[in-house]
C-alpha cells in the first residue's frame, strides 16, 4: 500500500480514544503490569508516546520543512517517560497524550502538505537521509506497534489462566 497522509492522520486521531476505552479506569495493577524486569507497562507505554508527541514527531516535521542548510534531527530519548510520568496517574497521561494529539494532527492537516514536502529529507541520527512520507508513516505505524505491545503486555498477565489454550494463543507466545 502506498502511503496517503489523510488515511494515516485518520489512524493517528484514533489512538487517544482506543487507549482510553482500553486503558481509562484500569486497576493500577492492569496499569503497571510488565513482562518482567527493563520492560514497559501500558503506563510506561502511554508516556512514550506523549514523550515522542511533545518531541520527535512534529519536532522532525519542522526540520524537514524548514529552509535550514542542516536539517539534522536529534536523537530521541526512548526513555524519558520513565522520568517525566512519575507522580502522575494513568487519566492524566489519557488526557495530556489526547491534547498532545489533537493538536499535532491540527497542525499537521494546517501544513496542507504537498507531494513534493512530503519527498524532502531530514537526517536521521542513526538512518542518514529520510523523507517526511517516511516520518509520518512511521508515526502511524509507531501508534500500532504499540497498541499491539500493550495488548501483549496485558494478554501476558492471564497467562498462567489460560491454562492449555496457552498454546492456540499467538500473543501469549
């Protein structure tokens, strides 16, 4: 499938929402629950994303659309949220990443993005040259990659219940 900005922001626009029909008024066990040590909760996984809301996603747009000679991006911290969720509850991570979101997709939709911005490039740290269709395909599937770990996270939970199902359960795997 080739990629379509108006598609992939009507995914985007959509996360807020499933997390919190998933994730809003869970127990805190639900909510901190991981599959073991130096692994991420829902919680956790909640952060990261408000994390790369605040400073990567929409961070990146600018520099690849910016008339900078050097559009080179910085390195993202995929563990800040460690540290900047702490002391917060899982409603306000719910309401501060749907704010965060709406107002990303807000301004990405205001950008009325061309096919020719979305070929230009920015320099990754690790990748070297990516263009903006790449970016913001990334953002999407990035929303689904961890969608589908919270889900294994609380699948694997029940595990030991499942009993012999255990064995017809792909996530559990």
């Amino acid at each position: 499938m080739q990629y379509a900005i108006d598609p992939s922001l009507d995914i985007l626009s959509r996360t807020p929402g499933v997390l919190r029909h998933l994730l809003g008024g869970l127990p805190e066990s639900w909510a901190h629950a991981n599959e073991g040590a130096e692994t991420w909760s829902p919680f956790d996984v909640l952060g990261h994303l408000i994390h790369g809301e605040r400073t990567d996603w929409m961070e990146r747009t600018r520099i690849i659309l910016s008339d900078q000679e050097e559009r080179r991006f910085r390195p993202f911290d995929r563990f800040a949220q460690l540290e900047e969720s702490r002391g917060k509850d899982m409603l306000q991570l719910l309401d501060e990443f749907e704010a965060l979101r709406k107002r990303n997709i807000t301004q990405v939709r205001e950008l009325n993005l061309s096919d020719e911005q979305l070929e230009r490039t920015g320099i990754h740290p690790a990748f070297g040259a990516v263009r903006l269709s790449e970016l913001l395909a990334t953002w999407m599937v990035h929303d689904l990659d961890h969608l589908a770990q919270i889900a294994r996270v609380m699948a694997k939970q029940y595990q030991a219940a499942t009993g012999p199902w255990t064995a017809y359960l792909r996530i559990l795997q």
